[in-house]
C-alpha cells in the first residue's frame, strides 16, 4: 500500500509512535522512514544516540524514545524529510509539529498557514510558532501550533495559495535557467554535506566532470553514493558551463555499490585462506 501511494497507513505510524507515557513528556521525534534504502545521516546525527547504529545501511532507523530529547537535528538533516519532531506535552488542547521544508519563501513566524496530510488535503489552519535552522547546514524545521487531536494527520503545509502560485510566475524562463537563480546554500550532496555553492566554485576552478568534482569534494561519496545528487551535479556543471547536459561526463559506478564494514572483506579473505 505504501509503495502504491506513497503514503504511511495508520498501521506503519502505529508501529513507530513511541508509547502514550512518552508523548505526554515531552517533544520527541517520529520517524516516518519505511523504505529500505542506504542512508544513515540520522543515526550519525543523533548526540544523544537515541537513534540506534545501523548493522546494516539498508536497515530501517530505529529509535528510542527515552532517548530523544526532540532537539530536531536528525530531521534537519533527513534526506527523505522523513522525520518529524511532535510535542503533545503543551496543553490546552495543543501540539506542536515541526516539518522540514524546503521550499522558498520560508513562512515567518506568526502567519497562518494550510496544515495538510500527508495527501496533501487541508486539515486545518495553522500558525507558525518557529522557523529554526535557516542559518544551519540541512533543512530548515517550520513548527506549526495545531490541535492536539489532528497532530497526526499533519505532516506538510501550504502557504498563501497566491504567494505560493505567484512565485514561479514571478521568474522569467531565462532567469529560472539563470544559475544564479539557485541558492548557493542549497544542499545538492546531502550525505557529504556539499552546497550547490561548492560545486559552483569547483567548476570555476576547472572540474567539469561528475567525477572531477567527486574526488575533490567527497560530493557522491556517502552512503546513496550519488545516486541522487550525481544527477543533479551534471545538470548544474551543464547550467554553468553552457554545455548540454547529455555531454556532460557522468560518474563511474565501480562494485561494491553500497558501503560495507571492512569486516565484510576481512570475512572473505579468511574464507580464502582457510
Ligand atoms: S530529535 Fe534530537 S534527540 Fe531526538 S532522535 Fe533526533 S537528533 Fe536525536
Ligand atoms: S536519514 Fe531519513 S531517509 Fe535516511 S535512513 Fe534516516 S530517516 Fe530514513
């Protein structure tokens, strides 16, 4: 069902809310990760260990509740925006939700804004209490007070429908094509924590292949190894150089394809020896 819509079904959010007791102490994280896929930045994140190490790459995160203090690291630097931190401890009949977002403009503190779910449906209106994270590396975190009883169906929002339509408009075709129209803060490696200003520089300084830049910024290097941003790099060296992007050098993909522990390896040449 999920890999249908795309959307969790109460099942899967029942399986990674902590327990009532939890909740009702304090803000905490929810992990709405449910795709096997190699990615880690959140268990690496963590400075309270309260997301568990991976065994595996592909695993799924796991976290432990008691642990989690709600601090909002991890879901700064969730690729997938998976994670979401939720405060029913408010009173009042209130929660709060902090969503990654995104999108420009950031909403200011104090507006109201359409809270959705996670189909995109308006479930009610919402104000914005905090935008934190603007000046940090990662995604910046939108804390919405909502009621208490809806906080789960919550999971995104919308802006002013015309400021958000009026937006695109307001850019010409060529000044969408412009490079400098992209936000040099804007991540474009998130396992390697490489901007699109990195790789801008880079390429001004010479490196206009996928693996040129590679080699010199890590960008690709981390656990989706470039899987995502390899794409994304080859279409900015094209924007900036003017060349197409089909003639642009692409990565070389060498085995293995996902990051092991070296005790992998060591397990196999002992099987050689033996
Ligand atoms: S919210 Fe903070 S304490 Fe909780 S899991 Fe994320 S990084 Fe760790
Ligand atoms: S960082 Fe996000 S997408 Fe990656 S494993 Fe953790 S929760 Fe899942």
């Amino acid at each position: 069902m999920l890999y249908e819509t795309g959307i969790v079904t109460d099942d899967l959010l029942e399986s990674v809310l902590p327990s009532p007791g939890r909740r009702a102490r304090g803000p905490y994280a929810i992990i709405e990760c449910f795709q096997e896929i190699p990615c880690n930045p959140c268990t690496i994140s963590c400075p309270f260990g309260a997301i568990l190490p991976m065994g595996d790459i592909n695993d799924l995160p796991e976290l432990v509740p008691d642990l989690c203090t709600g601090c909002g690291i991890c879901a700064g630097v969730c690729p997938g925006l998976a994670i979401f931190i939720v405060d029913e401890s408010i009173g009042d009949g209130r929660a709060a939700i902090s969503i990654p977002y995104e999108f420009v403009p950031l909403p200011a503190k104090g507006d109201t804004v359409s809270a959705v779910d996670r189909a995109g449906n308006h479930v009610t209106d919402a104000t914005v209490t905090r935008v934190s994270g603007v000046k940090k590396k990662g995604t910046p975190l939108v804390t919405l007070s909502v009621p208490l009883d809806l906080v789960h169906q919550i999971r995104f929002f919308q802006q002013d429908k015309q400021l958000a339509v009026s937006q695109p408009l307001m850019t010409s075709e060529k000044e969408r094509e412009d490079k400098q129209s992209l936000s040099e803060a804007t991540l474009i490696c998130r396992c390697e924590g490489i901007t699109i200003g990195d790789v801008r520089k880079l390429v001004e300084e010479g490196y206009t292949t996928v693996d040129e830049i590679k080699r010199i910024s890590r960008a690709g290097m981390g656990p989706c190894q470039a899987r995502t941003c390899g794409p994304l790099i080859a279409d900015l060296i094209a924007r900036i150089t003017g060349v197409p992007v089909e003639d642009v050098e692409p990565s070389a993909h060498r085995p293995p394809v996902k990051p092991l522990p070296i005790s992998f390896f060591m397990e196999e040449e002992s099987d050689v020896l033996t």
